[in-house]
C-alpha cells in the first residue's frame, strides 16, 4: 500500500531555499521520471521520514490541484551528523512497470553451533512490479553447518521478482569463527628474549 503524503509544488531553488524549507520542518524534492519535465516539491518532514525508513516505499503524492503521482525513492540525501532529510530524488511509477531496486537481505533461524553465519552481500538488486516492491529477502539459514554457502542465484526469491545481481556472487557464508590463540607467557617471554639477542660480529 502507498504512503499517502501531501505535498506542495516549489518555485524557489538553490540552496538558500532549500534551507527555509527544512526550518520549516520539510524537505525538497524532485519527481522525474516518463520523459516528462521534472516536478520539484516540497515534501511534509515527519511523514516523510516516517515514510523514508523503508527506502523501496512506495508514495502516492497528491499536489494542492487534485493530482497525484505514484512514485519510488531513487535516492536519499541525509544532513552528515543529524541523519536528518535534505533532499529525495523520486521516480514516477505506474501500474504494471519493472523496475529495478535493491532488497535487503534478511536472515533467519541459527546455523548449528559453534558456526555463525554472516552476510556477504547486503542487498540484492531486483526487478520487480512498480507497485509491489517486497521490503527484504529473508533466508533461512536454520541448521546449516559450517562451509555452506548460498549464492545469488540460489537465493529464492520474493514472488514476481527477477534477479539483476551477477548470479555467481556470493551472499550468504557460515562458518566457524576462528580465533587466534594467544602465546602463554614463558613462550612470549623467551620470543622477546631471542629477538634481542644481537648475531656477533664477524672481525
């Protein structure tokens, strides 16, 4: 379901009118997208961040003249310390259009113990429907052992979706972790005699 935000229409660029927004708690945007010229907004801050936490929301904007846009996240900028919203870039989506998107990878269940399981890749970029982008690929890794391994094209995948990622790189491992073990103390302490100890010199 889309994320129903009500946003306004900007006729005033550049940074200085980025900044006014934002201290009015909103945030500037722009809607591209079908070859027609772009839309630049002014976006409701609180439902935006609300909305902005799952970066594949889909958002149904509705303009103060009755028209509404359905659209994607294409790109977040963040404020470098507050994390804060300083801008969105939006794509226009419609009924029945592919696009591509990065899913997060998700795991679940436990491998069998003492192995541990860790993710390779983050994310996996797919093709899906516009209007039904899944929020995360979930894999279970319940009772695997150490050395398995799950490879994108192995991945199973959300309904309706098809996979843009290279097939062949690897996104999920399990193993062992390996720890190193610490010399005991004679042993250190004779290593650190021996390399004090200096080769005479030859006359």
């Amino acid at each position: 379901m889309a994320e129903k935000l009500n946003v306004e229409l900007r006729e005033d660029f550049g940074k200085g009118a980025s900044r006014r927004l934002r201290a009015e708690n909103r945030v500037p945007a722009v809607l591209y997208g079908h070859g027609e010229a772009p839309l630049h907004l002014s976006l409701p801050g609180h439902d935006t961040a609300l909305a902005a936490r799952n970066p594949n929301a889909l958002l149904e904007l509705a303009l103060s003249d009755g028209t509404k846009h359905l659209a994607l996240i294409k790109e977040i900028q963040r404020h470098p310390l507050k994390r804060s919203l300083n801008h969105l870039d939006l794509i226009t989506v419609r009924k029945g259009e592919k696009v591509e998107v990065e899913i997060p990878v998700i795991l679940t269940g436990e491998p069998v113990a003492p192995a541990v399981a860790f993710v390779d890749l983050q994310t996996l970029t797919l093709s899906v429907d516009a209007l039904n982008v899944p929020e995360q690929v979930e894999i279970s890794v319940e009772d695997t052992e150490d050395g398995y391994q799950l490879f994108a094209g192995d991945v199973t995948l959300p309904e309706d979706s098809e996979l843009v990622t290279d097939a062949e790189i690897l996104v999920v491992s399990v193993a062992v972790p390996r720890i190193e073990e610490e010399p005991e103390e004679g042993e250190e302490e004779a290593a650190e005699g021996e390399s004090a100890e200096e080769p005479a010199e030859e006359e």
